[in-house]
C-alpha cells in the first residue's frame, strides 16, 4: 500500500508539472482489479513439455488481460517510421519512449472473449485443442461469484487480472490427462 501511495503521489506530481493552464486533476487513484480464472481442457502433443505449455499459456492470457506498455529507444521508433516531434510529444520519460499507438491499444477492457483467448491458446507450439473453457470471476476473498462460457463482463474502470490460484488447466497426451506440476 505504502509503494502503491508513492506511485500514485508521483504520477499526480508529473501530471501537475505537465498540466495545461486553467486545468487541474481533482483525484488520481489506482485502478480496481477483478480476478478472472480460467479454466480448459487442451490437448497437447505427447513430445512436449505440459509446463512449458503451462506457462506460456498463462503468460498469453495475462497479456490479453492487461497488455504490458513496452518502452522504445528513440533510434527503434525512428526505424518504425515515426516523426520525432511525435515521439517526443508529451512529458519527459525516465526510460525510453512509448508508442501513442500502442498505448492508445492498451484501454481497460470492458468484455473478455473465449475466442480471443482460445486463439492465443492455439497458437501455442504443441497445443493441438482446446476444449471444455470458461472464465470464471473471483471477489477480493477468493470466493467464485460467477462462471460464463463465452465471455465475461469486466466492472466499470476495473482492469481484469489472471487469478492462477483458481485458474485450473488439464492437459490431455494422447487421450491421457495429466495436471501440469505447480511447482515447475
């Protein structure tokens, strides 16, 4: 809470010093989260690694969830084309430049789709199927509030986050299943 206080206390300190005139910021606060499980059935090709598999999973629908904002060196968004006054629109950052477009992308998700995340999951080196999916919501005590198949609703200015402790996977090798080892 006490770093989550001092993020919050200097994104108002540079919001402030870059503000135009006549304009203030009345309240900065950090967005709420709310945990989604997921859960699914997928079949794998006998020759891989189901942690392997496991990991990059999660890591996808983690990204599909919330997107990292990935920073660039000024000679990366000169190659990408784009106009150096717009790459130094804006405040002066401590670690590179980030594309407008980019973060422009990365808005809060209002509905998270089945079939986004399927695709992620299929595109995965070795994962063969998908089946028997659902998103799950979690409240802050871990308690399951609501299952859909298809797709979930994500609250007003809340980000959705992977929740791993509920989420569950089963992972089939030639018609086999098997739990992938937590621990690895």
């Amino acid at each position: 809470i006490k770093k989550a206080s001092v993020v919050i206390a200097k994104a108002k300190s540079v919001l402030h010093a870059h503000r135009n005139l006549c304009e203030d910021y009345c309240t900065i606060s950090a967005v709420q989260t709310q945990d989604i499980a997921v859960c699914a059935d997928m079949e794998v090709d006998p020759a891989v690694d189901i942690e392997e598999v496991m990991a990059n999973a999660f890591y996808q629908i983690d990204q599909y969830f919330s997107e990292d904002i990935k920073f660039y060196s000024l000679k990366e968004l000169l190659n990408q084309g784009k106009a150096v006054e717009d790459i130094f629109d804006g405040p002066a950052l401590e670690n590179g430049f980030i594309d407008n477009d980019q973060l422009a992308a990365t808005n809060l998700k209002k509905v998270l789709y089945t079939s986004d995340i399927i695709n992620l999951l299929m595109d995965i080196p070795g994962v063969k199927a998908v089946k028997n999916f659902a998103l799950a919501r979690y409240d802050e005590d871990g308690r399951l509030v609501e299952s859909q198949p298809w797709s979930m609703n994500i609250a007003d200015l809340h980000q959705p986050r992977l929740y791993i402790e509920g989420s569950k996977f089963l992972v089939f090798k030639n018609d086999l299943p098997f739990l992938p080892d937590k621990s690895e």
